[in-house]
C-alpha cells in the first residue's frame, strides 16, 4: 500500500513539475534546457514539498477536489494560474499524461457525485 501512494505522489509531482515547466517556457519564456526562472522553480518545488507532506495522498486524486487547501494563498494563486494556461495545452506537449490526468478527473469527479 505504502508503495502505491508514493507512485501516486510521484506521479502528481511529475504532472505538476511538466505543467509549471510548459508554463514557464511560454509565459517567461525560458528554453527547456535552461530550466525554469528562478520563480517558477520556488513554485515547483514548494508544490513538491506540499505533496511530500499531503497526509489525504491515499484518498484524493488531485488537490482541487481536496477538502483542505494547505497552499498558501499567494501560491494557490499562482499555481492556479498555471493551470489554467498549461492543462489545456498539455494535450499537444503530453498527450498521454493529459489523457491520463483528463481520465482520472472524470473518475474522481463522478466518485464525488455518487457520495
């Protein structure tokens, strides 16, 4: 079990880690190569870190349907921008990951109207 939940946290920091990436490219417009400006990797890393302490890893799948919002306001707002600009554009850089990650928002989103 414990294996399970460290391959889901794994797998949300990766989702996050490539959305703040494609932002950044775009938006501040860094190369890939040179890696993140040194904002985007403050907010990288301190959504890391939030997922490395989620004590609901086991539970939730993405922290927008997450009863508790431990982002800091500043940081919630921020990474909220980056989704916005980056999750409909995944598709064309991620195909697969943004399938993946389209899927289990729908599954996610049907559980919660079923309860």
């Amino acid at each position: 079990m414990a294996a399970k939940i460290e391959s889901k946290r794994e797998r949300e920091k990766l989702v996050v880690a490539e959305m703040i990436g494609l932002y950044c490219r775009k938006q501040h417009h860094r190369k890939k190569k040179d890696g993140l400006c040194p904002d985007c990797a403050a907010l990288r890393d301190y959504a890391w870190m939030r997922s490395d302490k989620c004590p609901f890893m086991e539970t939730k799948s993405f922290c927008v349907n997450c009863k508790v919002h431990c982002y800091r306001p500043e940081m919630r707002e921020q990474i909220r921008e980056v989704m916005r600009f980056a999750g409909p554009r995944m598709i064309f850089y991620r195909p697969g990951m943004a399938i993946s990650h389209a899927v289990s928002m729908l599954k996610e989103k049907k559980k919660l109207k079923q309860k």
